[in-house]
C-alpha cells in the first residue's frame, strides 16, 4: 500500500512523498507532469532533499519578482 502526501507548493509546482515499505519516493510535479523522481531508503533523507528544493525554488521565486519589477 503506497501513501502519497505533498510535502510543500510554491504556484504549480508541487513537491511529493510517496512512501511504501521499501522506501520512499520524492516528486517534483509542475501541473500534472512530474519533472524530478528520486528514490530514498529512509524519509529523514527525503525531507531533507525536500527542504534543500524549497529553498532552491522560493529563491527562484523571488529572483522572478525583482525582475519583473
């Protein structure tokens, strides 16, 4: 039985955790298209890659608003 949650969005992109028995997978979704898959033994490691491309996309985020002014 897999469990599937949405760690964190920012506009259309979605990052998810779908998790099993055998470990857990992380998802970058824009829309309904995933754009990044990445498999962890552990979900400690997988929160942590989740937080790192956070952190990546808000400050993407926020370098388009500077420019668009």
């Amino acid at each position: 039985m897999n469990d599937e949650r949405q760690l964190w969005r920012i506009d259309d992109v979605r990052c998810v955790m779908i998790s099993c028995c055998s470990g857990a997978e992380l998802q970058l979704r824009v829309g309904d298209d995933i754009t990044l898959r990445e498999l962890y033994p552990t979900k400690s490691d997988l929160y942590e890659r989740a937080r790192t491309l956070q952190d990546e996309h808000a400050h993407r985020q926020s370098n388009v608003g500077e420019f668009a002014n």
